[in-house]
C-alpha cells in the first residue's frame, strides 16, 4: 500500500506546474474597478436625455387629467 501511495505522490509532484499571473492579483481589482467607472461615466453622459427630446404636448389616454389632451390627441406632432 505505501508503493502505491509513493508512486501516486510522486506522479502529482512531478506534473503539478504552478500558474504564474501576468499581473498581480491587485490589478485585476483596480481593472474592473477602473472599467466600472468608465462605463459609469458612459451612463452619467446620457442622463436627461429623455428630457431634452420631450414634446411640449402631452396626451392623457383618460382625458380628464390634462385640460389639453383634447386638442393634442387632434394634434398631428402629439406622440401617444
């Protein structure tokens, strides 16, 4: 039983090659934190956006609640 114990120990020992990051273990965090960021930003730069593009005229679909949905659901520039 120990030959074969020795023989199996010995086998492992011998493929086992460790694996050597490319970079340290830190920079993978400062990576996807530094790309966190940067897509954070791409976000930051839409905001208000919907604001901006926005028709002035707003149809209700009840009618009651906006004393011009009358005319802007006639309108041809209304947006429903």
């Amino acid at each position: 039983m120990s030959m074969t114990s020795t023989v199996a120990t010995l086998a492992a020992a011998a493929t086992e090659e460790l694996r050597v990051l490319p970079i340290p273990a830190w920079a993978f965090g400062a990576i996807a934190f530094a790309s966190f960021m940067v897509l954070l930003g791409v976000l930051w730069s839409f905001r208000n956006t919907a604001a901006k593009y926005d028709t002035p005229i707003r149809v209700s679909h009840g009618g009651r609640e906006d004393p011009q949905a009358a005319r802007g659901a006639a309108d041809l520039g209304a947006h429903h």
